[in-house]
C-alpha cells in the first residue's frame, strides 16, 4: 500500500515538473544552437552592403542635477536600442514554442551608440544588462545610464531663467552606410520622469542628422535630442531675492534717522557687509564666466555702490551737523553752489519781506531806529532825537504806556512793575533822558527833565518844560508820572 503510494506520488511530481523542464531544456538547447558559431564582432548582415537600421530612443527618468558653475547636466536615461539580427533567428516549433529568450548582452554585437557631448571619460554604456531576443531575429535592449553631458548655462535671467540643453547620440565607429539610425517617436519619452524640485522640462523635442565631419569624408548619423528647462525660482525668491531687496531697503531708513542718532554709519555698515554675503553666494551659484553676468549680480552691485555712497554722504552730513562757527566758516564755493547757482537752477527766488504795519508799535521802531541812529551820530545827536520826539509827540500817550512807562517804572526802582520789552539798547526817550542830565552844560544838558528837552530844541518845546520840570524828577523818584496832553505848539 505505501509503494503504491509512494509511486502516484512521484508520478504526480514529474507531471508538475515535465513543462517546465521541457522548456527549460529548450531554451538551453535553442541557446547553445543560436551561438555555436555567433561571431559578436561581425555585423549581423547578409550583405556587407546593407546597413544596420536600428530604431533609437531615449526615456528620460529623472534630471539628476545642473552644475551651473561647471556646465554640466547630469541625467539618468533608459537608452532603447532595436535591431534585427538575421543570426539570431529560429522555429519557435522546433524549441518547444520558446518565442523569446534572453540572453548576456555581451554575448550578441550591438551598435556603438555614444553620447557625443560626455562631460566624463566614460562614453559606453553598461553592458551588463541582458537582450531580449524574439524568433524574427529581433533584438531589443534598453541599457540604463547616468550621462553628465556639456550644457551652455546662460544665467542671465538668474533665477527666472531658461536652458537649453543637447545631448547628441550616435555611433562613434560606424558611418551611415554601415549603421543607420532612426528616431522612434518625435520627442523624448518622459512617461517614467520623475520631477525634482529644482527644474521643470517643458519640452525634449529630437532630431536626426547627416553631418560629414573634417576629420572623415563618410557622413555620420546622430540623434540629437534639446531638453527645454525651467528653473523653478521659489527657493531662491524667498532665501536670496526677498531678504537682498528688505536690506536694500534699509539704506534708504539711514537717510530718515537724525543727525544726533550715532547709529546712522553704523547701520549703513551693516546693509554693505550683507549684501557682500549675498553677492559672495551669488558667486558661488552662478557660473565663473565674463561673458554673461547675472542681473540680480548686477542689481547687487549696484545696491553696494548705492550704499557706499550713502556712507559717504552720511559722514558728510554728520560732519556738516557737527560743525560750529567756531571751528568752521561757509567757503566761498558752498556760497555760490548752494545759495546763488542751485536757486537759479531750480527756479528759486529769496522770499519778499513783509511790509511793516503803520502801528504804534511800528512807530516806536521808528523812533528807536532813528534814536539809535542819532546815537550813532557826531554831538548834535540829542537835537535829533529831539526833533523826533517833537514830530511824534501827538502819540505820546501810546508810546508812555507801551515802551518809555515801563521803563521810568523801573528807573522808579520797581522793576517788577515794568515790562520785560527792552527798547533799542536802551536808546529810548526815556533813557536818553537819564543820559541827558549829565550832558555837558552847552549842549543844553541838566536835571530838569523835559526842561532839557526845552534848551536842546528852542523856543517851541519852552513853554512844555516851564511847569514840568519837578513833575518830572518827582515821579522819577516816588512813582508814575501823570501824562497830561500836550500840544504841538
């Protein structure tokens, strides 16, 4: 019973094992039958007229990164190459329906398709990767590969800019007679792209060539793809573009602090030294290159010349603030830069003074100015000032209570009671008064009061100083003198 057992048993494992096996064995045998005699350095043509066509394309999966400062465009690509091999041929009937086998793709020949514009020694692709090989002869094979290729940076528009970067395929040994490339699709295939934070593809357009090159006279064929790419800018709006444009700002405020405020050069240091720290990360950044230079390095140099001279003007400002009659005088250049040809330039004109009121207060000006005129004058100044005093009398009353009665108040001995207001250096008529006791006798001079006022102007004034006199000294020496109207007689 357990024989029995034993031997469904073993029947069953083999019924299991018997098509996989079978295949298996097939695939061995179709292998050693198809490369038996497989010379892999030959080209898989029946007629060494004929070339090889192979169907190209590129799927692009992610865009590793671009090294601006370098030029350089590092990518990660799937290279799809297919061909037809007429060695690689077989009856799917004879190897028990085995349609396709893979196969060590250094055991097949393969086209020698390079990327021309390599930043790095090595051209080749990996080859460790395995064909597919289908019955017709049809070989597909899709190397993966990390290519840094040559790409022109143009960092003017920095960081809002736009690249236009090639990368340029072709057979590095075999002309157009021997291999003839054809591009598979019109673009590159960015089905499996992976995004980045750092650049975004618009378009990857390809196109073939036929060039002849100096160096050959066979011409050569290549696929050139041209990858269109943008530079999201958001990362560098917010750490670069945004706190360069807050400090730029910041020179501007310095003009707004005063002058006595110490931190004015202190704050203009400040911005310069910041903006040498953004332009020092600008330099690393962009590409080590005189023959463009980026905008924002322009605005940035631009904004340390601006705050350079903001430091210059602020010393000059601080120094002119500082300045003192005694130490400094206005040179004649500031003189006639600022006060004749600047006004002139900009339509300015000296303001009109106000015409003076006809007044009581404008009338004792007067009289002040001709007072102090007549002071100035040779010993006939009291007749003067007589004289004026004569032709003013009629506001007498008016000028007593506003100037002259404040002064006798405090001639009185009580400067409480009279007025803060001084007269012209003390040339009014009542000082003047005070000098005029201690004339000398022939200029009419004595204590009596308006009586000398008498002597000095003749007749018409000695019928007023005969009853003044010792009115006059009393109130001179008790208190206010009663005004009485005079008249001009």
């Amino acid at each position: 019973m357990k024989v029995r057992f034993y031997f469904v048993l073993c029947a069953c494992s083999l019924l299991f094992l018997l098509p996989g096996g079978c295949c298996s064995e097939a695939e061995h045998k179709l292998f050693s039958v198809i490369f038996s005699n497989y010379n892999q350095y030959i080209r898989p043509v029946e007629n060494v007229t004929d070339p090889v066509i192979v169907q190209f394309e590129v799927s692009m999966s992610q865009l590793v990164k671009v090294d601006e400062v370098n030029q350089i465009m590092e990518t990660n690509l799937w290279l799809r190459h297919i061909w037809n091999d007429y060695k690689l041929r077989w009856n799917p009937k004879e190897y028990g329906g085995v349609e396709y086998i893979r196969v060590p793709s250094s055991r097949i020949w393969k086209p020698d398709i390079v990327l021309y514009n390599n930043a790095v020694g090595d051209f080749q692709v990996d080859d460790k990767t395995k064909a597919l090989l289908r019955y017709n002869g049809d070989v597909t094979w899709i190397p993966p590969a990390i290519f840094k290729s040559s790409c022109k940076i143009d960092v003017t528009y920095f960081p809002f800019d736009y690249q236009n970067c090639t990368m340029k395929f072709g057979s590095w040994t075999y002309d157009k007679a021997k291999i003839d490339l054809v591009l598979i699709g019109s673009t590159m295939n960015l089905k499996d792209f992976w995004e980045t934070g750092d650049w975004l593809i618009i378009d990857a357009p390809g196109y073939k060539h036929d060039i002849k090159y100096n160096c050959c006279e066979e011409i050569y064929t290549d696929i050139t793809y041209s990858l269109y790419i943008r530079r999201l800018p958001l990362f560098y709006t917010i750490n670069l573009i945004i706190p360069c444009l807050l400090i730029s700002f910041l020179t501007v405020l310095v003009f707004y602090l005063p002058s006595d405020c110490g931190e004015k050069v202190t704050l203009c240091i400040s911005v310069l030294l910041s903006l040498t720290v953004f332009l020092l990360v600008i330099t690393e950044t962009i590409p080590s290159t005189s023959l463009v230079i980026p905008l924002i390095g322009e605005y940035l140099l631009f904004t340390m010349i601006f705050v350079t001279l903001s430091i210059v003007i602020t010393v000059f400002v601080l120094n002119v603030h500082y300045r003192t009659p005694k130490t400094h005088t206005m040179p004649c250049w500031v003189r006639a830069v600022f006060l004749e040809l600047l006004p002139r330039v900009m339509f300015m004109t000296r303001p009109e003074r106000e015409p003076e009121q006809d007044t009581g207060a404008g009338n004792v000006q007067d009289m002040h100015s001709r007072s102090c005129a007549v002071h100035s004058a040779t010993l006939h100044k009291p007749q003067a000032l007589a004289s004026g005093v004569v032709s003013s009398i009629s506001n007498r009353q008016y000028l007593f209570n506003n100037t002259e009665l404040s002064n006798l108040n405090n001639l009185s001995g009580d400067p409480s009671k009279g007025s803060t207001s001084l007269c012209c250096e003390g040339r009014c008529n009542c000082c003047w008064y005070q000098r005029s006791s201690k004339l000398p006798a022939d200029s009419g001079g004595g204590s009596g009061g308006m009586g000398s006022l008498g002597a000095l102007t003749g007749g018409s004034v000695a019928k007023v100083s005969g009853g003044s006199q010792r009115s006059s000294s009393e109130s001179l020496n008790g208190g206010l003198m009663p005004l009485l109207p005079l008249s001009p007689e």
